[in-house]
C-alpha cells in the first residue's frame, strides 16, 4: 500500500488519542498513565509480520507497559503481540484471488488511517555482505556454486510458482553438476507445500529446504532465483545477482490485460528504484522452467 492513504470514517477516529497525547499523558501522570496502552498493528503477510516484530520492539521501548494486538504471524507472536487473526488469512494478490476474500478483508483491516512512512531493510543489512559466514552457518561447501530459490512467502504464490522455479533450478543444474540449491520456507505452510515439491526433483545434489533463513540463503548464493516481492529488495542489499519471476492467477491477468490496468513497466523493486532492467524479470506466460533457467545460467 506504498502512497496510499485511506480517510476513515469520522467515527473511525473520533476523539482518539495519538501516540504522542499517549505519550505526553504519561510523561505528565495523568488519569491516561493509570491503564497500559493498548497498540493495535495489522500485517498481511511474512514481510510485514517481520515490519511488525520490530515495531513493536522499539515501540516497547518507549512504552515498556503497552499491550499489543492485531493481525501477524510468528514473528509478530514472539515479540509479544495477540493476533486475532494470522498474517496468512491476508496474504492474496491479484484481482480474482482479492475478490473472493473481500468480505472477510473488510471486516478485518477498515477504516484504519494508513500512511507509508518508509522501509527500515537498509539500515539492518551490512553494507559488504558476509557471504563465507553465511555458507558456514548454513553448512554449504565454499566452492560450490549456490543457488537460492524462493518462489513467495504466499501459499498461492508456491502454489502458482514453486515447480517452475524448482524445474528451472533442475534445468540449470544440468550445466552446473556441482550446483548446491538453497530453498528458504518463510514459515510451515510454505514448507509443508514445498517439501513434496523437492521429493524426487532430480537435483544431483539433494537441495537444501530451510526454515526461515531467506536473508542468509541469498546472501550464500551466487545467483537467486525469486518471486516479484519484498525479497527482491533483500536481494538487491545483500548485493547478490538476480532473477525474478511471477504469475497471477489466469483470470486475474485477463482483466488487467482487457482493461488496460497495468501502469508500470517494471515489477521487480531494484528495476523500479532504478528505472531500468538491472536484473530480469519474467512475468506470466514468460515465465518458464526454460526461460529462468537461460536467465540464471547468464
């Protein structure tokens, strides 16, 4: 939601106190100060249930009492936030896969005053990335060529992406014998749908699923192979060369296509930061075992 800003309802925010009245209240010991604050906080996916977590570790530091809830996932979970609902009930993309989950979104995420105010992913990766330390913790061989996979932290997306990127992979493989392949599950859905994706791939090295750890996988790889998102941004940080790839579901390309929908000439971030390919990106139909194998090879 970069840009956007929705105006609730004047009811939505009628006569609620602000962080800073919050804050100014406490300083001064008014009747405000007596009960603990309570934050609410909603992500819609992994990238923003980690945004999240470190919200809510700074904010803890100001307001040592605040009591968190909302919407998130695990991470959000261990820095101490009730979650009404998880992070994953949110995670669609596309304009049929919204469509049918529209109700339950209204009801969870309306009338919220919503401003972008930034990323903070600049400010937490080293300007040289560590990658012998990365292939020591995640025990990989130091000569080896190494491929990190990530086809989206969204059930849909593996769904969608997973056996394509992994057939790529495999097809690369074929050139590189020695080829080591990294795949980062970004929670136990996505290992769970990727783990009989891996099972009998014909990789000759037998590939590496792991929990979590996306940020150490691409800085260990050589190239990564990616799904259009957040992690196109890590990667670009960690300084590491690209591929990125993404598919919609069918219908949802067809009404963006027919109804001339589509505003921007790049998806993957570094290409929009930059305004120019920087790295390839291969949307929809071109995005083919064939042709992110060709792009990674290169």
């Amino acid at each position: 939601m970069s840009g956007w800003r929705h105006e609730p309802s004047p009811a939505a925010n009628a006569d609620a106190p602000t962080l800073s009245d919050l804050a100014a209240a406490s300083e001064g010991g008014t009747a405000a100060a007596q009960r603990p604050m309570r934050i609410a906080l909603v992500a819609g996916e992994t990238s923003g249930d980690a945004l999240g977590a470190g919200l809510i570790e700074q904010l803890r530091r100001r307001f040592p009492d605040a009591e968190f809830a909302g919407i998130g996932g695990d991470a959000m979970r261990g820095a101490g936030c009730e979650t009404w609902h998880d992070a994953g009930e949110l995670a669609v993309m596309g304009l049929s896969e919204v469509l049918r989950h529209l109700p339950r979104l209204l009801r969870a995420r309306h009338g919220v005053d919503a401003r972008f105010v930034g990323h903070p992913m600049a400010d937490e990766m080293p300007l040289e990335p560590d990658q012998a330390g990365a292939r020591v913790a995640l025990d990989l061989p130091g000569p080896a060529p190494v491929l990190a996979v990530l086809p989206g932290s969204r059930l849909g997306e593996i769904e969608r992406l997973g056996r394509i990127f992994l057939e790529a992979a495999r097809l690369v493989s074929e050139s590189v014998p020695d080829l080591r392949l990294v795949v980062p599950a970004a929670n136990a859905a996505c290992r769970d749908a990727l783990q009989p994706m891996l099972a009998g791939a014909g990789f000759p090295h037998p590939p590496r699923l792991l929990d979590g750890r996306a940020r150490e996988a691409m800085v260990a790889a050589d190239v990564v192979l990616l799904a259009s998102g957040t992690a196109t941004l890590e990667a670009m940080l960690a300084k590491r060369a690209m591929v990125v790839g993404y598919r919609v579901a069918p219908l949802t390309y067809r009404i963006v296509k027919a109804f001339g929908l589509l505003k921007v000439e790049r998806y993957a971030l570094p290409n929009v930061l930059a305004g120019s390919d920087v790295a390839p990106e291969l949307m929809q139909d071109e995005c083919t075992p064939q042709n992110l194998a060709a792009a990674v090879l290169n």
